[in-house]
C-alpha cells in the first residue's frame, strides 16, 4: 500500500524545502549576529557555516526524536 501524497502533487518536494528552509534559517541567522557585531567578512563567513552545521545537526535530532 502506498502512502498518500501531499497537495502539491510531488513526493515530499514541499517537505525537502521546509526542511532546507529551516537550516538555512539557523544558518544565516549565526551570520547575521555576527554582522550585526561588526565581525570581519572572514567571522561571519564562518559564523553563517557554523550555523549551518549546526542547523543541519539540530534538523537531524529534530527529526530522529520525531521519528
């Protein structure tokens, strides 16, 4: 049996870019604090993968503790 699709007629694309969505926002948000602290372009280059890494790895816990 199969499961059922969403609205948007694709197979979990809306789900893939919610959860892109949410990484991108912890990420961008480490670089934006960090531009918003006057940090070299070099800091908030780091600071925004930080944030990314650590997005992805709060996504990943998300999703394994819902699972």
């Amino acid at each position: 049996m199969s499961r059922p699709r969403g609205r948007d007629g694709g197979d979990g694309i809306a789900d893939r870019r919610l959860l892109a969505g949410f990484v991108l926002l912890v990420g961008l948000s480490g670089g934006l604090m960090a531009l918003q602290g006057g940090a070299s372009v070099l800091a908030i280059g780091v600071a925004t993968a930080g944030g990314l890494v650590a997005g992805g790895a709060l996504l990943w816990y998300l999703l394994r503790i819902a699972a």
